[in-house]
C-alpha cells in the first residue's frame, strides 16, 4: 500500500478501483449465499429430520425458529456457511490473470505498473500528496473576500462600460461616491465635493475603507503549476524559490490560458515586477485593467501597433551614460548593445562579426556623443545610427565621409577607439561590414519603429524597485520584430545586475522574464551565464516553448543543455517532437517492476503442463508514448524532487477568470476589442528626423574634389599655355 500512495491521483488508481470491485462482488457472493443458506440448511434439516419429504419454501420467521430450536440445524447452516465464506474470500484474494499487473493509474488516459521489488532496478516515483506541499508554496484564493470583490465589480464595469465610463475613477473617488450616498440627508445643505476632505468623519470612513478594501498581503509569487478547489476557495500551487521555469508545449497546447495568464494573477497579488512577450497582445488586453487596479505601472512595447506603444530608446544606456560625463561606462554600455544586435556565429569567421560590430558601435558612439548637447538630443536614436552608416559610408569618386570625419574628431573622441577594428581591415572587406551592419539595423528604417524608438517614455533605472509590468507585444504571423525583443530583454537585464550590485546583490522588487514563445527569439548573448547569476540577484526567467529542439538549434547543444539544467522546474504540457518526448521521459527516470513468464508443454504421450514465474526489471516512471499522451487539464512537472501530474485547466475554470473581467469566449473577444480600441494613438507623420552631419562632410568632399579637379584643369591649361609658348619662341629663333 505504501507504493500506492506514490499515485498522485491519490486513491484514484486503477488498483482501488479492481479492489473495490473484488470487495463488492465478495459481499455480493456472501449475502447471496447467507439468504439461500438459510432456506437450502432450513429444508435439508426438515428432510433429514423426516419432518417433511419435499423441498418447500419455509417462511424467514420459520428457519430461524427451526435454528434456535435444534442444534443440528444450526449446526449445518454453520458448517454450509462456512464454505460459502471460504469461497468469497478465496474469490477476493485469488488472482485470475497472474500475468497482469496491477496498474496505478497517472491521469484517465495513463496508467503504469505499479512498484515491485526493492528499488533493485531503478527508484523514480511520484511526489506524494504530504511531498507536493513541502517542494510546491500554495495560497488559497477566495473570491468572497471584500477586496477580490470590488476587484471584481470593477473589472466587470470595466468591461460593460459606455463611452460614459472612459475614464476609470480613483480610489478617493469612490470613497467619495459612497461617502455621499451614505451622508446625503446629513449634508443636505453643502457640496460634499468642495469640502469633504475637511470632514474628520470623512477622514475617519477613508481609513475604514481602504483597510476593507486591502487584499490579504503575500510575499512571493510565482509561476502556477495547477491548482485544487476546497469548496468555494481555489488552492494555487506555485513555484516561489529564484528558480528558473521552462515551459514546454506544442500550438494550442494551452500554454497561454493554463500558466500564463494564471502566473500573471499570481505575481501581481504578490506585487512582483514582470517583463511578459506577447505574441497577438493577448496578455495585454486580459491583465492591465486588473493589473492597474493592484497598483501596476503597466508598460506596453507594441511592435503590432507602434503608434499605441510606450516609447523606448534603445540607445537610453548609452545616452545615460554619456549625460553622466562616464565614458568607460557608455562603452561598456554601447558594447553591450552591439553584442546583442550582432550575436556570434558559429558558422563564420570572427573578422565578420567583429568588423560588424565595430561598425555599429562606432556609429553608436558617433550619434550619442556628438550630440550630447540639448538642441540635437533629438538624433540619439537607432533610426540615425542606421543612416550614419549608410551615408558616411558611401564612396564619393573612391573616398568615403567617414573617413574625413574620423579626421575631423579629436584622438579622445570615443567613436575613435570603437572603429579600430574594422579600420584595420582591407578595404574591400570593410565594404561587407558596411553591408551587413545596414542589413542588421534595417528594422530602424520603417518610420513606424522610429517613432516608438526615437525616445523613451519610462526609466529602466526603476525597474525592480516599482510595481511595473511590461509587455512586449510581437505579431504572432511573422518573426521579424523578435530580434528587438531580445534586444530590450537583453538591455533590461543587464539594468537589473546593475541596480542589485548597488544595492548589496539583490533587487528590491523580484523580476520575473515571462517569454512566451522563447524559440523565436533571437540569440541572447550569455544567456545560459544569465540564468545561473540571475536567480541571487531576484531576476528569474520563465522560458516558453514548443520544443527542447528550439533551444537546441538556436544556442547549440552544449549551450541549450546548459540552459535547461539551469531551468529547475519543468512544466510538460504536450508536444509531437520525438525528441523532446524521449529527454523528458529520461529525465522521470526509471523504476522496479515485476514481470510474468508464462510456459506451456503439450508434448504427445505427456499431460499437458504449464507454469509462471516472476522477475524484476526496470521500467521508465512514463514511457516516451506515455508522456506523449498527456494531455489537458493535466500538466507533468519535473522538479529537484520526484515529479508529479498536476490539474491545470483552461483560464475559464479559475477564479482568475472573473477577476480579469473575462468570460465566454465571445465575451472576452469583445473585451479585447473594447480594450484595444480604448488605447490612444500618436500621431505620426511617417518621416525621420536625421542628423545629417553627413551632408557636410559630403559637400566638403565633393568641394575638395571639385576644387582638385579644378587645379587639374588649371594645371592643364596651364601647362597648354607654356607649350604654346615654348614652341613659338623656337620658331622665331630659328628663322633669325
């Protein structure tokens, strides 16, 4: 029975069922046989007795008199009895198909062998019931609580409001509302707006208020494996440790609507900072409305729909560090900021990326310092980076602008030091740095992204210490803008260490990387060194994806491994990839199970024979078929502890539902389309604000060349003239 309890359905296994049905027939063949007992014992005694020659049906009352009254009556029903007990008990104990296992069943669609032996062959096993609550942190959800409930009404306004209703009214307003409702006949004679706040009673009924409308304070949140329901109260699991997550699940796997939205509910109630990817905005427009209401600052990235995204410039390190007179720190900063537009590659030479990159830094460089200065702030953005490469970089009559600039520029200039690399190149090679540098920056282009890029509308430096969530909204139809999203990743956690290593190594506010769709994004350089540094400073990542074979292709075995060892905690949702099917079956590891040999002999001349016997080997805890088959509400989570099935289901069965304003599915499409339609635009005028130094140095160039070809030419002429000249004074010689 010990085994059994490693069943983490929890007596809900295959093998109670076959007990309980064992039981039952028992029962069945010993109550059966007690009431024909009682009439075959009652008739046989009155045969034997001659107290009658034929069987009859003896009334209840009758048998049970002839019992009391004689011993051998008695005596026989006993005996009779007996053998029908003996044979019930033998029916419960015997076991008709020795070459079956007894099963323990994982999830309706799963069921395994069940423990043998001695852990002789293996001693993987599920995490049991009294476990799950020491590795897992839980918290209990109860909706009925006050402040849930006005969390509620308020998303639910929210969501059926009129344009009436555009603007979301602030706590003292309410307070407000309802002060006046409940002091109307008090303060018939004066406006309760103009002087409420002088009221000490007011004062008083604000206090009461806000305490009754406090949520229950927790200090950790975390990513949600599943949950229970206790009657009208949810129970949340969670992973609270600084631990990293990965995520693994196929397309409409439920990713999204079983951990995701569900981890957003939980962080917030724990007042934990997030930085969320958010393929089709999605996150976005279910959570910020809740999420403001719990005290967020709510920032949204949109590369979807530029014009309603928050502003973020991604050369804002750069240019901190510059207004800070640190140069050694801005070129940290603008090294940093390279490394990640132009990510190693294994498949070429380092002279390539290296030149890139140089290109791309000293371009950086250029634009941020050269325009330091308060009236052309303006240009320090990526849009100009991009057309001082392309246009300092073009060759007039063989000789290019940037080389009459690096002239220009005094030997402590910055950009200087930064173009060395690519300096030392041959001219021709130098021509393929200028390309794929404009190749890499190209996104800059689209006048769209210039607008969202051109500046910055929140501070990285407060990241970790406010209550912020940021969303990162990427098209779900096409890949292109991911590699800016592991830009502003990248940028945000190289803050993050910063800000902890000032403030003793760890952040005030815990942050958590929730990316969905982890697979397409572009390489982020160090990432397996982030993860292992990352945990103690307060910054965990929650890696979301299809397949184990994304990590692989995009960071390489080695690496990708690195990654997932790094990763604790696994949540296993569903997928087709063989291989993923097979690591993840590996890593449940293997257990003891027993096995049957059954043989037979039919043998002429000879009686038949036949015998069984039992071995032990190893099994694995679920084949690769096995976790193959799980599937939803259920999710495999594979921790530094045994693994264990969790009930995951859709959004729509948790709490979480209500408290996002949601519903039916086409109750929460027109949410999303009221949300997205709430969000204001800016103006545009589709055109970029360029820096144009480069017109200069073109026109200086093109004037040098003009004037050089002017003095050829003066020089030819010139020297047509004393040619002229010389021959004319010859013949005149030679004629005297």
């Amino acid at each position: 029975m010990k085994n059994i309890e490693h069943n983490n359905r929890n007596g809900k296994g295959k093998i109670k069922k076959q007990k309980n049905q064992k039981i039952l027939i028992a029962t069945l063949i010993f109550l059966v046989g007690l009431w024909m007992n009682i009439y075959f014992s009652t008739n046989l005694h009155f045969i034997l007795s001659k107290q009658t020659e034929t069987l009859s049906l003896v009334s209840l009352s009758a048998a049970t008199y002839s019992m009391m009254s004689s011993k051998a009556h008695l005596s026989l029903f006993l005996y009779m009895q007996g053998f029908i007990t003996l044979f019930a008990l033998f029916y419960y104990v015997a076991n008709n198909k020795p070459y079956q296992s007894e099963l323990v069943e994982i999830t309706p669609t799963i069921s395994t062998p069940v423990v043998a032996g001695q852990k002789q062959f293996g001693s993987a096993c599920w995490l049991t019931e009294e476990e799950k609550e020491e590795v897992f942190k839980s918290f209990t959800l109860d909706i009925n609580q006050r402040a849930f409930k006005e969390i509620i009404r308020k998303s639910k306004e929210e969501s059926e409001k009129t344009e009436k209703q555009n603007e979301r009214m602030t706590l003292d307003e309410e307070i407000k509302e309802e002060r006046q409702s409940q002091w109307s006949k008090l303060e018939k004679d004066r406006k309760i707006q103009n002087d409420i706040k002088n009221d000490k009673q007011y004062e008083d009924y604000k206090e009461g208020f806000k305490e009754e409308h406090q949520l229950p304070k927790r200090d950790f949140g975390g990513v949600v494996i599943g949950y229970e329901k206790r009657g009208k109260k949810e129970k949340i699991y969670f992973v609270d440790e600084d631990t990293h997550t990965l995520c693994i699940g196929a397309t409409r796997s439920g990713k999204t609507r079983t951990v995701v939205l569900e981890s957003i509910g939980t962080l917030a109630l724990a007042g934990e900072s997030m930085i969320l990817s958010d393929p089709k905005a999605e996150l976005y427009t279910y959570t910020y409305p809740f999420l403001k209401n719990m005290g967020y600052e709510v920032i949204c990235i949109d590369f979807k729909n530029p014009l309603k995204s928050d502003r973020y410039n991604f050369l804002q390190p750069v240019i901190d560090a510059v207004d800070d007179g640190d140069i050694p720190r801005a070129a940290e900063a603008t090294w940093d900021l390279t490394s990640a537009l132009v990510p190693e590659n294994s498949h070429n030479e380092k002279i390539w990326t290296n030149g890139e990159a140089s290109i791309i830094a000293a371009a950086i460089m250029a634009v941020v310092y050269d325009n330091k200065e308060s009236n052309s702030k303006r240009y320090q953005n990526m849009s100009n980076v991009y057309f001082f490469i392309s246009e300092m970089c073009k060759s007039i009559d063989g000789t290019m602008p940037l080389i009459k600039y690096m002239k220009s520029i005094s030997q402590s200039h910055p950009a200087r030091a930064l173009l060395a690399i690519s300096e030392v190149a041959p001219s021709k090679t130098r021509g393929s740095f200028y390309t794929s540098a404009l190749t890499t920056l190209r996104l800059f282009t689209n006048p769209l992204i210039h607008s969202m890029t051109k500046t910055s509308d929140f501070d990285l430096r407060e990241i970790g210490s406010k209550k912020q969530a940021i969303f990162i909204i990427l098209p779900d139809e096409k890949t292109t803008y991911y590699s800016l999203a592991s830009l502003f990743v990248n940028q945000t956690y190289m803050k993050l260490v910063k800000n902890a290593d000032e403030r003793g190594g760890r952040l005030e506010r815990r942050v958590n990387f929730i990316l969905e769709e982890f697979g397409n994004f572009v390489k982020i350089p160090d990432f397996a060194n982030k993860l292992t540094v990352g945990g103690g400073r307060g910054i965990r990542f929650s890696l979301f994806m299809q397949s184990l074979m994304q990590l692989d292709e995009k960071y390489g075995r080695e690496t990708a491994g690195t990654i997932k060892a790094n990763c604790e905690t696994w949540i296993y949702l569903q997928t087709d990839d063989l291989n993923t099917l097979e690591e993840i079956s590996k890593k449940l590891g293997n257990y003891t199970v027993s096995t049957y040999s059954l043989s037979s002999s039919h043998a002429k001349y000879t009686n038949p024979s036949s015998s069984h016997s039992i071995n032990l080997t190893y099994r694995a805890l679920l084949t690769v078929d096995e976790v193959r088959r799980v599937a939803r509400p259920h999710s495999l989570i594979t921790s530094r502890s045994n693994p264990v099935v969790m009930y995951a289901p859709d959004l729509s069965k948790w709490y979480f539902n209500k408290l996002f304003g949601l519903g039916t599915k086409e109750h929460n499409r027109r949410v999303r389309q009221h949300r997205e339609n709430q969000r204001k635009a800016r103006e545009s005028k589709n055109e970029i604000d360029t820096w144009n130094i480069w017109e200069y140095f073109v026109e200086e160039e093109r004037g040098e060349k003009e004037n050089q070809r002017r003095k050829r030419y003066e020089a030819k002429i010139q020297e047509a003239t004393n040619a002229q000249t010389g021959t004319g004074y010859s013949a005149g010689f030679e004629r005297r």
